[in-house]
C-alpha cells in the first residue's frame, strides 16, 4: 500500500498522486532484458518496464543550477550523459559560474560551434542569452528546494570553513558553521549581500528565486513575484524536487527517454546534514514577506506542478520510483567543475 505518509508531507492534497493504491503480486514480465535495461532485485517481482526506448533520447538540456538543491549531484549525472554522448557544453573557463555579460568568462566545446547541447554550470537562467547560445529545443530542467530545508542546508555551507571568501563576508572566524537560528535572527546576516557577476545578490534572500532570473530590485513586490512564477512554470520542461529525488529522476528518464543507467549517482554532500532545529519564530520569520515568502510561492507552485505531471499517475511510476535504489552510496567530497 503507498498512501500519502509514504510520498512525504509536502504531496499537495488537491491531488490524487498520492490516493491509496493497491496492488498484488504484479506479473513478471516476459520480454528479454537488453543490455542498457537495469531492473531493480526485490522480494517481490515487480515489471518496470523502460518505458518507449524507441523514442529519440533528449540530448539537448539546461539545468538552473539552483545551489542546495541536489545541484551538485545532478551535475555529475547530466555531466556523465555530456560525455557519453559526446555531446557540446557551453561551460565556465574559469571557476564554477557563468557570467553572461563577459564572454571571454564562458566558452563552449569541446567542438567549436556557436551554440550548445547542453549547459549546466551555475547560471543565472536568462532566456534570451539562452535562445542565442543554445542549440534549439532544448528542455530546461528546474531544481527547487523547500524553504526551510534549503535555508538551514545554505547556512551550514556558507559559513563553513570551505567558502573562505564568503566566510569574511560574514566576519566569521570562529571554527565550524554558524547555526541557522544565529542568521535567522540577526539581519545583518540574514539579508548579507555578494556582489560578484553570475551569482544572486544575496546568500539567504530569494535565492531561489534569483538563480532563474528574478530582479533581487522587486524583492517586495508580491505581484511581480507571483508573474515571475507563472512565467517561470511555463519554461520548466521538468522540475526536480529535492524531497522527491529519487522520483524526479524517473520522471525525468522517462520524460527524456533515458535508460536507468543514465540517472544512477552517488549523492554529492558538502555537509553533513544537522540536527539543529529553528524556533518557531525563526520559521515564520524566514517564511515572512520580508524575508523568504517569494521562495515559498515559487517551492509552492513547482511542487503543486510537480504533482500533478501526468507521469505520476502511469502505471509503475512509484513502483519504478521506490525499487530504484538509485543512489549507490553517499560520498563526501568536492565535485569537479566540468570543464573542456
């Protein structure tokens, strides 16, 4: 039985993604398992079937590399894609961002053409500098984290020891990551600013909304914060939940008629996750309109959208979603720039 509990708490309950469903021992299946087929080992026989390998592969894509959202890891599944199929990135020359307004910043190869397959560095999303530099048709896919969730995963990683530039920002020499609560009540660090080209105005403010391109200059404009994300919804080809990871993947594959072995990973982590919890007052505080409420409306809509994606309700999808096992161990490390 897989009932709402089982899917997580943030299932939107206007949608029957998560209605009880019922099943008995599913019949094995009868066709041969080629060679790129993977099916999950389990007590009970289950078909996933790898859904229409007729269809031509995507291999033209940009991820919004939304930081704190699984980014890091899904770099290194769509960079292990790039090459396997040898695909044209469009990627920094220097360091992990691209800023679009210096081209001498960013290049694309490894063959020398003036558009894109693929683009997955950090980039703020710009859709017109895009539709110059990527080839056409390509699918963008759109991380996006639960505010909360994020907020205390970002304040680990940008006052750790690792970011040292970004540690005297915060006049912080003290060893060890400041706790959540301590940004969360001082707006001296709550709303600290970076003024750095391809990256978001500010660490803990809208960010999530600034990676896809919103002007940090109408952070107190609820209504042009509402257009942005109606506009926004409609150039998301897929959206990757952080807390449905493993399921976004299969929704992805099966989007881009990919194979199992194209989305197994390794979980990139930066920091080990902290049992530090925020007060009360601290959560409606970051979820105010003057702090976070635009992350919220934006995690709000892509995860209503996300829930409602008609793959969701095929045949197989949550029974293909929790025996994947995707991810093969967790592992705690850098992870390289892909570069040429």
């Amino acid at each position: 039985m897989l009932t709402k509990a089982r899917f997580g708490a943030n299932a939107p309950a206007d949608t029957q993604a998560y209605a009880v469903i019922l099943y008995s021992s599913p019949e094995k299946t009868t066709r041969s398992v080629k060679r790129h087929d993977v099916i999950p080992s389990d007590n009970q026989s289950v078909n996933l079937v790898d859904h229409l390998k007729e269809k031509k592969p995507v291999e033209r894509f940009v991820m919004t590399k939304v930081e704190k959202t699984g980014s890091s890891t899904m770099l290194g599944i769509l960079a292990r894609f790039i090459m396997n199929n040898k695909l044209n990135v469009l990627t920094s020359c220097k360091g992990g961002h691209i800023n679009w307004t210096n081209k001498k910043s960013w290049t694309i190869g490894p063959r020398k053409e003036e558009k894109a397959d693929a683009l997955v560095n950090h980039a703020l999303y710009n859709k017109s500098f895009l539709q110059r530099f990527m080839k056409p048709g390509y699918k963008h896919i759109a991380l996006v984290r639960e505010p909360i969730s994020w907020f205390k995963s970002a304040v680990r990683f940008f006052t750790s020891a690792g970011p040292g530039e970004i540690r005297n920002r915060f006049h912080y020499t003290k060893p060890g990551p400041l706790k959540p609560e301590e940004v969360a009540t001082n707006d001296s660090l709550l709303f600290v600013t970076l003024s750095a080209p391809g990256h978001p105005d500010a660490f803990f403010h809208l960010a999530q909304l600034q990676w896809y391109g919103f002007n940090y200059a109408d952070r107190n404009n609820i209504t042009a914060i509402n257009s942005f994300i109606t506009s926004l919804i409609e150039q998301a080809d897929v959206i990757m939940l952080y807390d449905q990871f493993d399921a976004s993947l299969v929704l992805m594959k099966r989007k881009f008629h990919w194979t199992y072995l194209d989305i197994f990973y390794k979980s990139y982590m930066f920091q080990p996750k902290s049992k530090k919890e925020l007060s009360k007052k601290s959560i409606e505080r970051i979820l105010s309109k003057e702090v976070n409420l635009g992350d919220k409306l934006l995690y709000d809509c892509m995860n209503h959208t996300w829930w409602n994606y008609p793959e969701l309700k095929e045949q197989h999808f949550w029974e293909e979603a929790d025996h994947s096992r995707l991810d093969v161990e967790p592992i705690h490390r850098d992870l390289p720039v892909l570069g040429l």
